[in-house]
C-alpha cells in the first residue's frame, strides 16, 4: 500500500474480504449487473420510414445511451468498490443519479428528450465563452478568438430565439418524479464530489476522545459497503424499469424479486 496505493496487488485478495462479510450485498449486486448488462442487447431502437427517409425516434435513441452510460457507470463503482476506494465509489454512484434522473425523465414524459437536446446549446454557448476568456488571457492577439467569438454570437441566436434555458440535474430528477432521491442520496454525495471540508475530515483519525489527530487515512474501506451497494442497485433498478417500459420488454419479475432481496438487506442489515 506505500508505494503503490491502490494499485498494490495486496489489495486483490480485499475483493474476497467483502464477499465474505457482505455476501448477501456483494452476490446482489452482481446479479444485478449480470441482468442489467444482457437487457442492453434486448434493445431494438424502432426506425419509421416516411417520404423525407428514415426517422429514428430521440425518446428511444436517447434513453438507450443514458441506459449504456448508466450501467457501464454503476460497473465503474463496483470496480471501485471492490477496491475499498469508497470515497470514488461515491462519485461514480453521482455520476449514475446523473444519468438515471434524465433516463426516466424521458421514460414519464413524452419528447422530453428533444428538449434536452435542444437545452444542449446553452451548454455549447457556455463552452465558447470559456474558451474565448481562456485565449483572452492566454493570448490576447490570437486571430482564432474572433472565429471562436463568431460561433459564440451564432450559438447565443439560438438560445435567444428559441428561448432556450439550461435544463439541470434537479430538473430532470423533478421531471423524474425523483426529486426525494435528488434531495438526499444524491445531494449528499456531492460533498464528496466537491470535496467539501466536510467530507475531507473523513480522512482524519482522531483519538478516543474525538480530540486529537492522530494520523490521515487513505486506505481500503468497507464499512460503508453495504449502504453504498444498495443504494447503487436501487438506481440500477429504476433504470430497469424505465427502459423496460419505453422499449416494452418485460422486466417486472426481476424487478419484484430483486426488491423484495433488497428490502430485505437494508432491513436486517446484509
């Protein structure tokens, strides 16, 4: 661990060490994986022929990326689970609500996927001025901050025009019907996102009396593991369901299963 961290091949056996004090959690999160990753392949984006070529619904061809980008996300925080890397676990399962919130915004309202598309271009103005600021101060005299300038200007006509405003995580979770999930797990992982002063203190060891520091901690951890594994799941699920119902494919036995699993874990605990 002191000379490589994380990367420390010690650290292999530590996956072996959770399944056997979270057996229950570990095995179902594994299960869960295994069934949401074969549900990609059972995806069949609909395309409709018309007089102007062929039309790809964005309800369906959205949510099927942010499906992808959820799964393939909520593998990356049982990679860094498994590891004890806690603190990026917790990141990671930010990132998943990101694109869960706007995955089932779709899935509850019809064509909002075309407003997020449009709501992108508030995003894109925002990305021209930082570059213009950036080789304003970088290089004052550079000829190629005119051009930048000129899409920036093309940009803001847009927005202005088709009154374009920014759609946020909150409101995607809002449109969601998720709000409760944005107001508690979801917000209190942002303090590990931004690493607030917060969660930087748990990196403190204190003594017995909660008074002294007595050493920094960046080590393994799985205390928090089952907590964490859960919640994680319970996203995976909801995005199940919401893929599920926009591409009818029928999940509702392994949803109803896999819930009763889980009430079961956070009820005695794993």
């Amino acid at each position: 661990m002191e000379e490589s961290g994380f990367l420390s091949e010690t650290l292999d056996n530590f996956k072996d060490q959770l399944r056997t004090n979270y057996r229950r959690h570990y095995d179902a999160a594994i299960v869960v994986n295994t069934y949401a990753q074969k549900l990609q392949y059972k995806i069949e984006i609909p395309k409709y022929h018309t007089e102007a070529g062929v039309h790809i619904d964005t309800d369906h061809l959205l949510s099927s990326i942010l499906y992808s980008r959820t799964i393939s996300s909520y593998q990356a925080f049982i990679l860094l689970i498994q590891r004890g890397m806690q603190q990026q676990a917790r990141v990671m399962l930010r990132c998943i609500f990101e694109t869960l919130f706007a995955l089932v915004a779709i899935q509850k309202n019809k064509n909002y996927s075309k407003r997020l598309i449009e709501a992108d271009e508030c995003d894109r103005l925002k990305a021209f001025n930082k570059i213009i600021r950036y080789r304003t101060r970088q290089s004052p005299d550079d000829n190629s901050i005119n051009e930048v300038k000129e899409l920036a200007a093309a940009s803001k006509k847009i927005v202005e025009e088709k009154k374009l405003h920014k759609i946020g995580v909150e409101d995607n979770a809002d449109k969601a019907g998720l709000l409760d999930w944005y107001d508690t797990a979801y917000s209190l992982l942002s303090g590990t996102v931004h690493s607030s002063i917060r969660s930087l203190q748990e990196a403190l060891v204190l003594d017995d009396k909660g008074e002294d520091i007595v050493s920094l901690k960046n080590e393994p951890e799985m205390d928090d593991f089952a907590h964490l594994t859960a919640t994680a799941i319970e996203a995976v699920l909801f995005a199940v369901m919401a893929i599920g119902e926009i591409f009818q494919i029928d999940i509702e036995e392994f949803v109803d299963k896999t819930h009763s699993q889980l009430k079961d874990l956070v009820e005695d605990g794993g």
